[in-house]
C-alpha cells in the first residue's frame, strides 16, 4: 500500500503520509458453536444456511479473542443486503 500510495503522490511531484487506523479483527468462528448454533436453528424451524466467511471486521470479534463463540447472521432472505437503508 505504501509503494502504491508513494509512488503516485511522487509522479505527480508531490508527497504522501499513510496513516493506518487499525479497525475491528477478523471474525473468528469457533466449529463448535457453529454447529451448536446450527443445531438451534433447525430445531426452532429455521432454514439455516451456511454462509462462507470471508475476512469480516466486526466489533463481536473483540468477545472471540476472549471466549469461544461463532458470529451468526440472522434474516428473512427476502429484503435487501446488510446495512441498506
């Protein structure tokens, strides 16, 4: 990132900081409460879909460097995406 950000400040002459602003870890899902989580689902009638997670920052993964636990995502399948207005 550095070499990218320095090297186009330095073809237009000029000069660059970069300054990181660490944000929240990567989730990290424990197995087995996923498959806990999943065993509750279906139990309650649920359709419960495995999602793939990819490198999601998210302020619960504070709690999983503490404590064993999985992230889950829960809704209809039928509204938009995440974070719509």
């Amino acid at each position: 990132m550095k070499e990218i950000i320095f090297g186009i400040a330095l073809s237009f002459g000029g000069s660059a900081e970069l300054i990181w602003h660490e944000g929240s870890p990567a989730t990290n899902n424990t197995e087995e409460w996923v498959e806990f989580s999943t065993k509750i689902g279906v139990r309650a009638g649920y359709n419960v879909k495995k999602i793939s997670m990819g490198l999601e920052g998210e302020d619960f993964a504070y709690y999983q460097r503490k404590i064993p636990s999985a992230f889950i995502a829960v809704g209809t399948g039928l509204s938009y995406a995440h974070h719509h207005p």
